[in-house]
C-alpha cells in the first residue's frame, strides 16, 4: 500500500470515548472525531485500492464501507451511544453488501482485527455448508489447514451446537465442522502492531491469506 498512515490518534480517540460514552463529551470532541475516522476513511481506501481490481470492487469508496459510529440503542440494554471502534467491510456493495469480504476494525485495547466468513449466516446458508462438508469436506478442510492459513487466524473462529444439527448423527466423522454456528476466519492485532509502520501491509497479508476461505464459501452458495 502506498501511505503509512499513523493510528495512534484513532486509538486514543477511541480509548477516550470508551471512557467518556455519551453526548456531551462526544459533541465538545467531535474535531477530534471528524479528524480520526478521516485517517481510518483513508486506511481503508488505500485497502480498497489494494484489492479494487482482483476482488471487482470498481468504484467502490470507503464512505460506503465504514460503519457508523452511532449505536442503534432502541432494543438495547446498554445505552451507551457510540461504538468502541472504526470498522469497515471491504467487500462489492461496501457495508449493506451480501458479498463476502474483508471485516477490518480498529479498536484500542488489543481489540483490533480483520476477519471474514459468515459471523451471522442463515439457516439456509448454514444447511447448505451442512451438506456440503457431510459431501466432502476434504477441499474445505485442506483450506483451513493449510499452514498459511492456520498461522494467520488459527481454528475458525465460531460458535458451536453442542450436539449434532438435527439430520446429523453425532458420530459423523466430521461433526466439528458440522456442529459449527458460525464459519469465520478472525486475526487479531495488538495497539503495538495496528502502530507499526508495517501495519497496512500486515493487513494487507492477513487479507490475501483469507481470500481462499472466503473464495470457498462464496462458491458452495452460488
């Protein structure tokens, strides 16, 4: 990526907001607000430049990529107006997109992240999955097990049933991949390494490493 972009003010925006979440302080702070998410805003263009050609991203920008920094607080029992973190989903359509992407999010306190998979699939899309590894999981398991892939995010990062899901016998041979609620690929980033000079290409590098598990899951619904 082109620029290095310096985080350090993003990360201690967002430290002083966590502290201080409501409106006044957020309102008397809010230079400080336009000034930061302006530096995540150019982050996550120079992302989007990186990727533009080989992921179909066109002319897609970051304003429609980043999410708000309002929490919907209607059906909510915490009441704390703003979100801890900058986040974006890099992917066609930017945040309102069905496509599957790059999930990045700045976040003090060893917070920050980039992931991607289905944090949140249907139940159409987890049957789906379902069946497909009862088929053959050998393509999807030589993916996440790949050593590139196991030392970038790990084991995927989900939830799990904790029996087998209903059609399922719980002696399956694969009943760990089948008993999954959620198919996600998650790499965290410490404050120290999001102010490293080398953290674009970091990201960049974590990105790449997903692309097969994102390309795999986004062919078993197409």
């Amino acid at each position: 990526m082109a620029t290095s972009l310096h985080l350090e003010s993003s990360l201690h925006f967002l430290d002083e907001l966590n502290q201080n979440n409501n409106k006044v302080w957020f309102d008397a702070h809010r230079p400080a607000y336009e000034s930061t998410r302006k530096t995540f805003e150019q982050f996550i263009n120079d992302l989007i430049d990186e990727y533009r050609i080989s992921d179909r991203l066109q002319d897609l920008s970051a304003r429609e990529c980043i999410a708000r920094i309002y929490r919907d607080i209607r059906f909510s029992k915490n009441k704390s107006p703003y979100k801890k973190n900058y986040s974006a989903i890099v992917a066609p359509g930017g945040w309102r997109t069905d496509a599957l992407g790059y999930y990045v999010s700045i976040q003090p306190g060893g917070q920050s992240m980039v992931a991607g998979g289905l944090y949140s699939p249907t139940a159409e899309q987890l049957y789906r999955f379902r069946q497909v590894i009862d088929g053959d999981a050998a393509p999807f398991k030589k993916i996440t097990q790949a050593r590139e892939f196991v030392t970038t995010f790990g084991v995927i990062a989900a939830d799990r049933l904790k029996t087998a899901p209903k059609g399922f016998d719980r002696d399956h041979p694969e009943i760990s991949l089948l008993r999954l609620k959620q198919i996600t690929a998650l790499h965290s980033f410490t404050d120290a390494e999001v102010l490293a000079n080398d953290f674009e290409e970091r990201v960049v590098e974590v990105c790449q490493a997903m692309r097969p598990f994102l390309d795999y899951l986004a062919g078993i619904f197409h």
